[in-house]
C-alpha cells in the first residue's frame, strides 16, 4: 500500500515536472501575467486594465491586392486603401515599375532600406510556414550581398563568409563574425584584448581611454536619432492632456543630457533631429518651468502628484546610452519636481517592444529611435501616422498634416505643413522627446575604413580589418531573426544588411543614398511612377538569378495580407506597414 | 541522621554551584574564539549602522545632487582629512552614477542587507522547523510527501531555483525574499527532522507519552527545545547565503529595484564603471563581503561553542 502511494506520487510529480517544463514558453519575460494579484506593484502585467477604448473588437482586415508572378496591384487608391502602392509591376525581367498612389519624394531612402531586400521568388515560397517563416527562413536568409550566412549558434555568434560571385567589390575579409555582449566595459575587454576588431557603443565614460590608447581608434557616429518618454494616451491619467503637458514641462531635459550623455548629444527641441531638412519648423519644445509644470498638473486634478510604473528595457542604444541611470534620474526628478511616484520596471528588450508598440503599457516608458533612413518622414510618419498605436490614439491634428507632408517633395513647400505638425506634437504631447544622443563605434587602430553609420547600417565588406582574414564585429545585443523584411530591431538589421540588398543602398558612412540591386531609378514628373532598371547578372547565393519576378514576389510578400507568403517572425511587417502600408482595408 | 543531612545539601550545594547552563558555557566558549569575537563586532558595528542610518547618513540616500553642490557624476571619495580640498564637499565614498552620495546609499544598504538576511532566514526557519519537526516525528507517508519534495528543491541550484521564483513572481524585493526563503527551507527542514529524529527516542520523551502528554506537546514542548541548537548554527550561517544571494538577484536586476540602495543593486548598475570609477564597485562589494564574513566568523564560532564534542577544547 505504501509502496503504491509512493510509485503514485512519484508518477504525479514527474508528469507534473514535465508538464511544467513544457508549458513555459518564455522564460526570460519578467511580465507576471497568471499572479498579478500576489504582487501588484512588482510585475508589469500582459494585460494591464484598461479603458474599454482600449480594447476594441478586432474586425481582420480585408485583403485587396491581386498577384500573378509578374505583377503586384491594386484595383484603386483610397476607398478604405491608405497606403502608397498602387501596382508593382515586372515590365520585362530587368526593368520595374513602382506606381504610387501618391507622390513620393523620400521613395529612394525608403526604398534602400534594408527591410525592402529582395530575396528569391523561390525561396520566399519555399521558407513560408503556417504561422511564420521556417527556421530555415528566419536564420539563413539568401539575398544577394556581399556576405552569406555559414552558421547562427545561438547565444554566441553569427559567422558570415564573403560571397565568392558577388556583384560589387569583394569584401576585405573572408569570413566576417557577429558577436555581441550588452556590458560595454566587456565589449572595450575584448577589443583591448584583441579577440575583436570593433565593438558599438562604447560606454560614454570610456571614450577618454579608447582615444587615450593607440592601439584603439574611435569614429564618432552623429546623433541622427531621438530619446524620448513615451505614454499611452488610453490610460488614465494620461489620457489628460493637462498631464502630459506639465510632464513636458517638468523635466529638466538639459540636466539629463549634461550628465548622462556623451559629446556630440543635444537636447531635443524637437521629436526629428534637426539635420533632417523640414525637422525642426514649428515651435521648440517647451522650457523647464517646475512651477508652471505643477500649476498644470493640479489644474489637471493632480494637485498631490500620483502613482505610476516608468517601463524600460536594459539595452544600451545610441539614443540611450546609460539607461538605467537616466531611469532613475526621470524617476527622481518626476518625484522632485511633480510629486509623481513612478515605480521602475524593468522588461525583457523583446517583450517591452512588443507591449509598448501595441500601446499597452500604462505608464510611462523610455524609448527612442534611430534614423532608418534620412527623411523626416522616418521619423514622424512611423511614430504619429493615423496607424500608430503605441502612444494611444494619435489625434488627427498631428497625422493630418504628416500625412499631406509625406506627399510633397520640395522641402520649402512642406515647411508650413511639418510646422503644423511640429507644433502639433508639442501641443498635444503624445511623448516628451528628451535627447539625440551622440555615440561611437571603437576599432583596433589597423581597422581601415572604420565605419559609424549615422543610420547605425554598417557594411563590413568595405572595413578592411588589418589584413587578417577574419573580421570580428561585436554589437549590443543578439540579432532576434535575420528575416529583416519583418524586424525592426537594429541589432537585428545590421546582419541582414551583410547578407541581403535592396534596390538602393546609403552611402557607407553617410546618409546619401546610391544604387544597388537597381542602376537606377527614375520617377516621372509628379513622383507617382518609378522606374526601375534592374542590374543585369547579379545572382543569389543561391545561385538563382536575380530578376523582376523576385522584385515583385519580395513586395507580394511584404505588401499582400492575402497573400500564403505573407509570413514574417512577428507577422507585424511593421516597415512595410508604415512605410508603405499594407495592401488591405478595413474589414466590417 | 543529622551527619547524613549535612552531607546530601552539601552535594546539592555542591552540585549546584557547579552547575552552568548550556547557554553559559556556549557564551563562554564564544567569547574564547577570536574569529567569533571578531564576526560579532564586525556584526554589532553593522547592527548599530542599521538602527542609526538615519542619522549618521550626511544626506538622503536618494537626493540627487545636481545643482545642490558642486560635484561632478561618479566622483571618487573626497576626504577632507586625507587631503581633499577643504572648499570641496566631503563624500567619504564618492558620489555614485546618478549624482548621490555614495556613502550614505551605503549605510542604508546595511540595513536593508540585515533585514533581508534575518527575514528571509526566520520565515526558512518556520516553515523549514514545521515541516521538518512533523516529518520527523511523524514519519511515513507524511515524512516521504515532506522529504521528497524537500529533496526535489535541493535538486536544483539554490540561485538559479530562485531566479525562477522572482520570474515567476515578478522582480522586487519583497519576491526576491520570498524566493530566497522559499529555497532555503529544505536545509532547516532536514537539520531540524534529523534533531527530531534523535531526540524522539530518548528516555524523557517516551516518559511524557506514558504520561499522556499530547502529540503536539511532546514534539513543541518536548523534543524541539532540544533540538534548537543546530538550528542555530545553520540559521547563523545561513543569513549569510541568504544575504549573498539577496545581492545576487538584485545584481541581476531581479531583486530591489532603483532607486533603493541595496548593495547588490548597486553593484550591479555600476558594473560596466569597474575601471573608470571603481569605488562604485568595490565599495558595496567589500559591504557586502564585510557582512557574509562576520556572518560566517560568528556561525563558524557557534558550532564550535555548541558542539559537545568538542567540550574539551574548552
């Protein structure tokens, strides 16, 4: 008897072990989301209560693209439709045509961007699951770069060999490694100790020594990015605007620069720096005024401050250099100048660009944002557009314009619409932008032709390391996929950008941009059409060749929610959705 | 009659005067060993620290001193007395990365170290005394559900047991603590169960059950007290993993969280400072050695001074 209440036992605890080994899917995520009730202030928790307005009935979207191999369309423009393609047609095999919906003056910085890479009609077939790309799809993308993934070993490196047929210029070295490590004084060992070649963002602090040593070399990136404090304006008590705005105005913004960030960073006046033409028309942000700050907030019916969480991640970035300590400075200064007590959280870097981009963190978060490419449109249209939900519900105030801007080429003639927008912004305060931050990237000082991208979009196969054969990169953080058509993350980016092209490419350290897998592109007059002329002979890694069908069948994969292929890592096709807009409407 | 009187009370007297309780002859025992003597000084200035932060700190451990002094961020100590300027503020430990004093996040550190390691010990002892005790002296089937699960907690790493734990529950310092005590109840479970198993069979205690003493007066009134004193040891010893590992979670960013001035914490967001400002590592890890290593001196000294056989060293 006992002896079978023992067996018994034994049985239920290992099913029960199993069970629990097998359920968990995410360990890494610091998100309570079954005991919110054990421990209320300590988690954030997946689904935070919120506003019915919040929540409201998903109705799926109705597809309306038509494809077949050569040609990729829609039957009209608006109607429900807000995006810009009209058609991507294949005109004969090495000759494009993109038809707009509406004139598109940054359509070459868009269009180079590494999201929009063309991979081979084939593979795109052959790498589509059920609910996302195989793994074959997410970890050895084919394109036709100047680097071919050998081998992702998870958790520790990505190995790259030179593509032995490649168009362009053959790469310096043979094999190029990825490696990546968040702790920027690990990442200055490794590169003192000469087991790699160079290594993003070096700590603020260490740029003394890095200059100081030399056998080391340091290459200053501009600071074309912003930091900035998000909030979601469906939950209280941000949804008041009188809130938001003596946030604005109770952050000492200058404070946090001086201390926390290195040289070449400057207080935001405004959300695009402005490098950027059209960035900065319309009015400074606000002044540093606690008095004025508080008046709002009691006016908002928060005399005596409140309570909140302040979300962030623990990655550095060149936006946010020393994350935790510029957390803990906003925390105190919230409490000194506001009496707002906002209680930190930290998230797993994945899960809190998830939640934030979905609009369901319901305090305040630190977030930022990197120029992918150098237009305004960048910047505005992927955080402010009628689409975006991480700050809530953009009012029309603010997309109206963006909208219209987007639309216009001349810069002059778009300055009237981004100052509405500006001010908009500034009015409205859906985030409170604080800092374009300076970085840099360190070198070994044999590194020739040391790269720091101001789009933080290095390509190795012009950075000769020393002679040596292979090129050792160490970045902040592990790429999540390498199927960048359907990946923001910029770790993630830059080792699609070794492996894959797209139509156009930015000029190697600089923002320019200049044909790639196109000779060129021409628009016609209204900038509704163009017209790309496909460079001929350039072959995938493969070995299938590169055509019109491949253009087409990328832009099917991206664009067409109807379409089988239509399967990334997140299935958010963020790039394609904000830049371009997805080819659907709205259903119901 | 009267010879024989004198003789018994002078063998009373005699036996009496030399009569010393068990607690005496520890102390004393204690006080003979260097090293105890110098873990409970270390222990007692940390106490005193602890009750007294509030007053002995030169400022708020969380006022942030950017435009009230003139101090720069991660500052290294300046003391007057070893030649620091005297028109320069004085920071004995320097100022930290987000412009605070370091000396005073420090002295609060103390106290929050202490709580964590005593607290988390006494709720492993209660529990762990429970259910060790009832599976002692009960046996059978509650000793097998009770050991078994005991043993599949040993099983794992206590720190990585615990890191699922916070996970689970969400980083904070209470959870960490809660983890921390969850994962250190099955040593007191087994100390305690081992003691019980010994002391049941002893002579008095089968004495009190033929006096019809009750379940629960023989094993709280009768074989506990007995058993209490390698409960002591570990307990001692054990408040110097619990603090170790409260410092690891919170290092890892899973136990306090900023701005608290918790060692481990503050340790942890300096890390990447280790060459440009290292008083903001080294000074919270040697707080942190400092106090495991008195714990240890002193648990070390009293299992010594309680070990019987060790009665003659003495």
């Amino acid at each position: 008897m006992n002896k079978k209440l023992f067996a018994l036992l034994s049985v239920i605890m290992i099913a029960s072990m199993a069970l629990a080994a097998c359920g968990g899917q995410k360990t890494e995520v610091p998100a309570a989301t079954d005991e919110p009730t054990t421990a209320p202030t300590d988690a954030p928790t997946a689904e935070p209560t919120a506003p019915p307005t919040a929540e409201p009935t998903p109705i799926p979207d109705v597809p309306i693209a038509t494809y077949d191999g050569t040609s990729l369309s829609v039957a009209e423009c608006g109607n429900g439709y807000t995006g810009f393609i009209k058609s991507v047609v294949a005109q004969d095999a090495n000759t494009v045509v993109f038809t707009l919906c509406k004139s598109d003056p940054a359509f070459l910085s868009k269009i180079a961007f590494s999201p929009f890479s063309i991979y081979p009609q084939e593979w795109i077939e052959s790498t589509a699951g059920d609910e996302t790309r195989t793994s074959e799809g997410l970890e050895h993308p084919v394109g036709t770069g100047p680097y071919m993934v050998s081998e992702w070993k998870r958790g520790e490196s990505v190995t790259f060999t030179a593509n032995p047929d490649y168009w362009g210029e053959a790469p310096a070295a043979e094999t190029l490694v990825f490696r990546w490590s968040s702790e920027s004084a690990a990442r200055l060992l490794e590169l003192q100790a000469g087991t790699i070649d160079g290594f993003d963002n070096p700590g603020p602090d260490d740029f003394a020594t890095i200059q100081a040593d030399s056998t080391l070399q340091l290459s200053l990136r501009p600071a074309l990015n912003v930091f900035y404090i998000g909030m979601t304006n469906t939950f209280a008590p941000f949804d008041n605007v009188k809130v938001r705005q003596a946030i604005a105005q109770g952050i000492d913004r200058q404070r946090i620069v001086d201390t926390f960030y290195p040289v070449g960073s400057e207080v935001a006046s405004h959300f695009t720096p402005c490098s950027i033409p059209n960035a900065c028309d319309g009015d400074a942000w606000y002044d540093f005024d606690p008095a004025a700050a508080k008046a709002l907030l009691a006016e908002a019916g928060f005399p005596d401050g409140f309570a909140t969480k302040l979300y962030f991640r623990d990655v550095v970035r060149g936006y946010l250099p020393q994350v935790s300590s510029v957390a803990q400075d906003i925390q105190s200064q919230l409490k000194e100048n506001l009496n707002i007590d906002a209680e930190i959280v930290v998230m797993e870097s994945g899960a809190f660009i998830e939640e934030s981009g979905a609009g369901r963190l319901d305090g305040l978060y630190l977030l930022g944002w990197g120029a992918d490419y150098p237009h305004i449109t960048n910047f505005l249209d992927y955080h402010f557009g009628q689409a975006t939900q991480q700050f809530g519900a953009i009012p029309a105030a603010i997309y109206e314009p963006i909208a219209l801007g987007a639309t216009i080429a001349d810069p002059a003639e778009a300055a009237p619409v981004y100052t509405e927008a500006n001010n908009a912004i500034r009015e409205l305060v859906p985030m409170i932008p604080i800092a374009h931050g300076g970085s840099a990237v360190a070198y070994r000082a044999d590194v020739v032709n040391p790269q720091a991208s101001p789009l933080t979009s290095e390509s190795f196969f012009a950075t000769d390391p020393g002679g040596r054969d292979v090129f050792v990169w160490m970045q902040n953080a592990e790429p999540i996929s390498m199927f960048c058509a359907d990946e923001t993350d910029g770790e993630s980016l830059r080792a699609c950008e070794q492996v894959t092209e797209a139509l156009y490419s930015y000029e190697i350290n600089g923002t320019a941009t200049h044909p790639a897998l196109a000779e060129s592109c021409t628009p016609n007059e209204d900038l509704t059409v163009w017209t790309c002329a496909l460079r001929q002979g350039v072959t995938f890694h493969d070995g299938s060749t590169f055509d019109a069908a491949d253009v087409v069948a990328t832009f099917n994969m991206g664009l067409n929610i109807g379409s089988p292929f239509h399967v990334g890592n997140t299935n958010l096709w963020e790039y394609y959705d904000y830049l371009w807009g997805l080819m659907k409407k709205p259903g119901g | 009659m009267d010879q024989e009187n004198k003789l018994q009370t002078l063998d009373a007297e005699g036996l009496s005067l030399k009569s010393v309780s068990l607690w005496q002859v520890t102390w004393r025992r204690l006080f003979r060993r260097r090293s105890a003597v110098i873990g409970m000084v270390i222990l007692g200035v940390m106490v005193l620290i602890a009750l007294t932060a509030q007053w002995i700190a030169p400022y708020d451990p969380l006022k942030v001193l950017i435009g009230v002094e003139d101090v720069k961020r991660r500052e290294p100590p300046c003391i007057h007395l070893l030649g620091c300027p005297a028109d320069k503020p004085q920071h004995i430990a320097g100022i930290d990365g987000n412009v605070r004093d370091e000396f005073s996040r420090l002295l609060y550190g103390t106290r929050l170290s202490l709580m964590v390691g005593f607290s988390t010990v006494t709720f492993a002892i209660i529990i762990g005394t429970v259910l060790g005790a009832l599976s002692g002296y009960f046996g059978g089937w509650i000793d097998n559900i009770i050991m078994r699960t005991m043993d599949v907690l040993l099983a794992f790493p206590s720190l990585l047991l615990a890191i699922a734990i916070v996970t689970v529950l969400g980083p904070g310092l209470i959870n960490a603590l809660l983890a921390i005590g969850i994962v250190s109840i099955p040593s007191y479970a087994r100390v305690v169960r081992a003691s019980v198993l010994s002391v049941r069979e002893m002579d008095y205690v089968s004495a009190t059950r033929a006096l019809g003493g009750s379940n629960m007066q023989i094993l709280f009134r009768r074989i506990l007290p007995n058993a209490l004193t390698p409960l002591i040891v570990q307990g001692t010893l054990g408040i110097a993993t619990a603090i170790l590992d409260a410092a690891a979670l919170s290092f890892l960013g899973l136990g306090a969280q900023p701005p608290t001035p918790e060692w481990g914490s503050m340790l942890g967001s300096e890390r990447n400072q280790v060459f440009t400002a290292p008083h903001l590592v080294f000074l919270p890890g040697f707080a942190i050695m400092l106090t495991v290593l008195a714990f240890n001196l002193l648990g070390d000294g009293l299992r010594d001074a309680l070990d019987p056989r060790l009665a003659h060293v003495s």
